[in-house]
C-alpha cells in the first residue's frame, strides 16, 4: 500500500509548483527581454525598456478577456442558465458545494451536449458560472456530480482565472517580443546603431545578438509547454479541493474514470477553450487531438493521487490499459 498523503499536502505540492512554473516563465521573459534590448540598443537600459513595453502590451490586451472572457466563453459554448425550477437537482447540488467551500453561488448553465463534461469561468468567486453539459447529468451518480462541481468550485476557490491569466500575460508577453525580434532582424537589417561597438563592447553585443536570436525562436515554444503544465497543475489542485470539499474521493475516481471512457465527442469545444473543462474535451482519438499540447494531465495520473488520499495501492495494469489514451 503507497504512503497516504492528506489533501492538503497536495494542495501545497501542486501550489508550490505552480509557482515554481510562473517564476521559470518569468524567468524566461527577463532573459529574453534583456538579451533582445541589449542586442539590439546596446546597452542594459534597452533590454529593461523592451521587456516593460511588451508586458505593458500584453497585459493591455488581457484587460478584456478579464472582464469579458467568461461572456465569450459561454455564449460559444451555447450554454443557457438554469434555475431551480427547470434543474433542481443541479442547483442543490451546486448550493451545498458552494456553502462548503464558502463560496458565493455561481450563475448555473446547462450546454445541451451528450458528452459528460462541465467547465467554470469568472474573473473571481462574487463573478463565477459553472456549465454543466447534459450529457454529465445523465451519465453521472450523484456522488459523481458532486466530485465534478466541486472540482470546478475549486478552481473558483483557488482564484485558477487570476492565475491563469498571469501565465498568459507572461507567454504573450515572450511571444510578442521575440515575434517583434525576429521580424526585425531578418527583415528590418537587424541592428544598426554602433551601441556597445563604438565603445568596444562589440563582442559581447555580437554574442548576445546571436543568444536573442535563440531565445527568440525557442523561448515562445519552451513558455507554451510551461503554461500547460501550469494548467495541469491547477488540475491536480482542483481535485484535491474537490475531495476537500466532498470527504468523498471515490465519487470523483468514478466520474473521472466514466467520463474518460465514454466516446462522445464534445462539438463545441477547441483548442481556445479546452484548459477550461473538467477533462479535456477533444479525445485524442479526434484528428483536432494534439498529446503533446494537453491542457489536463492523464486521467490514470489523476485516479492514483487521489488515490493517494486514502492509502489505496495505485491502479492495477489492467485498468490503466482501458484508461490509457482515452482523454
């Protein structure tokens, strides 16, 4: 029988990552910023003023998905808020979830979908909705149920739309730069003020012209595989909030597990809005399907730390084969 880890343990393991993954991105945009200012100014006042301007920029941008992403998110997922008349079970189950994790109650919306999926959205706890799709009401127990609201409430809880969107800001923001850098060089002439030349520091601007050039075509691509094991990471913190929330494990084991293996195609999800679902929506069986580019970590990775919880033994070869390759 593995160790038994509490869930506040693997609160503060998948919080402690979290933050260690911000800070490589943060990390990453400094080093690219000043390689890029220097290279290309020839002095340190240049690289800071490049990595200011760009995440000025992209924060400018972000400003609007802050405050209207949810909109956008649910008009396109087709959902329709609900009420206690129209899904009583829903809403009861949503309200008592709610009061455990001292939450206001959320907006509630159905998506008419026969694939079992749910996502939450909002800039913060007071501003949240929950999208329940039809096909995760009539597949699931309720036990089941509530594995999946809780685990959605926990990402209102945690704040995941705050912190998601400093990891995005932080990608946009190298992803800006080095598309700027890279157009500049290969099609503006690159750079052509003496700078540190004319003060004999020409070497070392020429070596960090060439380390901005590498930076500029690899740091993008590294900062978009940190920002989907970010997004992991808050997907481990969110089940572990869920049985926080629940006391009851199994009840989320088992949707995970149903869900995984049920074949239905979720139509109106992508690539833009696929990190915001309970597990990912597009099957890797779909041509869309990209493993390498996984927003969720695998569904057998999630069932054996939640087994962790309780103590039992991880899952045994003959379920990790029906599970494997199904999310």
């Amino acid at each position: 029988m593995q160790n038994r880890m509490t869930f506040t343990a693997q609160q503060a393991v998948n919080r402690r990552n979290s933050l260690i993954l911000v800070l490589a991105v943060a990390a990453l945009l400094g080093a690219l910023g000043f390689a890029i200012g220097y290279a290309s100014t020839g002095g340190v006042e240049g690289g800071i003023g490049v990595t200011t301007i760009a995440i000025v920029i992209a924060m400018l941008l972000s400003l609007g998905s802050y405050f209207a992403g949810d909109k956008l998110v649910l008009a396109t997922s087709g959902a329709k808020e609900v009420t206690e008349a129209s899904a009583p079970q829903l809403m009861n189950v949503v309200r008592e979830i709610s009061l455990a994790a001292g939450t206001p109650m959320p907006k509630v919306y159905i998506i008419e979908d026969t694939a079992p999926n749910a996502f939450a959205t909002g800039r913060s706890p007071k501003h949240a909705s929950i999208a329940i799709t039809t096909g995760l009401l009539q597949k699931l127990d309720r036990e089941e149920l509530q594995g999946v609201v809780a685990h959605e409430l926990g990402h209102v809880r945690n704040l995941d739309i705050r912190f998601t969107l400093l990891v995005a800001v932080l990608v946009g923001s190298i992803a800006l730069m080095a598309d700027f850098f890279l157009r500049f060089t290969f099609w503006g002439g690159g750079r052509r003020g003496g700078g540190d030349r004319d003060r004999g520091g020409g070497g070392l601007a020429a070596i960090l012209f060439v380390v901005a050039i590498v930076l500029a075509i690899i740091a993008p691509i590294v900062a978009r595989f940190v920002q989907l094991a970010v997004s992991r990471q808050r997907e481990y913190l969110a089940d572990s909030t869920s049985v926080e929330l629940t006391r009851n494990p199994r009840g989320l084991e088992r949707a995970l597990a149903k869900i995984a293996a049920d074949r239905e195609v979720l139509e109106v999800a992508n690539r833009a809005t696929q990190h915001l679902y309970f597990t990912n929506p597009i099957k890797k069986f779909e041509e869309r399907s990209n493993s390498l580019l996984s927003t969720h970590p695998s569904i057998v990775e999630r069932i054996n730390r939640l087994r962790q919880l309780t103590g039992e033994p991880p899952l045994v070869e003959s379920d990790v084969r029906a599970l494997a390759g199904l999310d």
